[in-house]
C-alpha cells in the first residue's frame, strides 16, 4: 500500500515540475571588432577586412571583439554560446595547430585601439591589450580559405550576462608560429563575417505546490520507517 501511495504521489509532483521555457536562439554580428599589432603600436586597424592571430618574426597580432547581449531579456540562462570567424590565408595558415585563445578583456576599447591605447588618451594597462589570463575556449584549427571556425564561449557570455565579468569584449591570440587570419565585419561578402550565436531560455522557478508535494513524499518515508520499527521491536 506505501508503495502504491508513493508512486500516486510521484506522478502527482511530476505534474507541477518546474517546466522549461521554450530556448531561444540569437544570432549577432559583433558589435565591434578590430585586430592590434606590435608592429605597427600606433596603428588602428578598425576598418579592415580581417582579424589575425598572426605571431611570427617579431610581429604579434590579436583580435578583438565586442558582443551586446542587450538583446537578451532579464531571467535568462545561456544553454550554449559560439563564435564563428571564417579563414583567411591573406598571410599564411596554421599547419603547426598553435592554439587560438580566447580570454575576456578587462578595459573598455574601441575599434580603432592600438597595440598601445584602448581608445583615444586611454592606454592599456599593458601593450597588447588588457585581459584576464584565464583561458574561456581554444582552438588549434587550420581552416582553408572562407572555412569556419567555431570556439565555444558558452561560459564567458554566461559570465557576462549575470554580470560575474564585465562585458569588454573578448581578445584572441595565439602564439610564435601561427600566420592565421579572419574575415571581420567589413568583409564584402556577408556570409564570411564573424557570427555570434547564442541559445538562451528562461530560469525555471519551483512550484510552491512542487515543494508542498517533496514535503509530503518525505513525511511519507518518515511514516514508513516508523511503522516498520514498531513492528519488528
């Protein structure tokens, strides 16, 4: 009977379970995007047609990218986040695998930054770029020519959603070896741009009637135990 009475309690709770909002999908183009290079300290490079991880003889080169989340409504959890950038061999490739990082920037830029300044009378705090030295996602890809790239940043925009790290944008590097480049947002045809696609979906709230039933199914057990104590004492 305790079990019969268990399993009717069950299929109850199951009726009144938190129930899962219907995902969404979002798909942006960054908001801002530049590469900056050691070579060239004072130089922006905002309106060109590629981004670069290139880091060969001497001549360092990252890429930044800004990402708004403002189109994300409040009481939301991110289930999945990717860039895509699309390859370029405009200065070489990436046969070695070197990783391609990707870190959260810590200062405010714009997208005519230099390897030396944030924006305009603003320096970085370090030449190159300030950013946090933890690693959200890799990739030792070597795309070929208008082939995508795909890194996994689910745990960075969720981090900039719920506002545990400022939303500045993010930097990619790689290191020596690597002549890698990417389509930016200028880039004439639309489809080799950079892509940002984010699936989100509201934060299921527990039931009062959920934690009401979980209540009972424990007075429940409680009951049990007891009666099975007295009968065998």
């Amino acid at each position: 009977m305790f079990h019969r009475r268990v399993l009717m309690l069950a299929s109850l709770l199951a009726l009144f379970a938190p129930i899962r909002g219907e995902a969404t999908v979002l798909t942006l183009s960054p908001s801002a995007d530049t590469r900056i290079l050691e070579f060239f300290p004072s130089n922006p490079f905002g309106d060109d047609v590629i981004l670069s991880v290139f880091n060969n003889f001497g001549n360092v080169q990252r890429t930044l990218i800004q990402v708004d989340l403002s189109a994300i409504p409040a009481g939301q959890q991110i289930n999945s986040a990717t860039l895509t950038l699309f390859g370029s061999r405009a200065f070489g490739d990436n046969v070695d695998g070197r990783a391609m990082d990707i870190h959260a920037v810590t200062t405010p830029w714009v997208e005519q930054a230099t390897w030396l300044f944030a924006s305009s009378g603003t320096p970085w705090g370090t030449a190159g770029g300030d950013f946090d030295p933890f690693v959200y996602a890799t990739s030792n890809a070597n795309p070929l020519e208008f082939n995508p790239v795909v890194w996994d940043i689910t745990t960075l925009v969720q981090d900039w959603y719920d506002g545990s790290v400022d939303n500045n944008g993010l930097l990619l590097k790689s290191i020596a070896g690597n002549g890698l480049t990417f389509y930016s947002t200028n880039a004439l045809n639309p489809q080799i741009r950079p892509l940002v696609s984010i699936e989100y979906a509201p934060i299921p709230e527990a039931s009062s009637t959920l934690l009401v039933g979980a209540g009972l199914l424990m007075s429940l057990g409680v009951a049990y135990r007891s009666g099975r104590v007295r009968s065998t004492s």
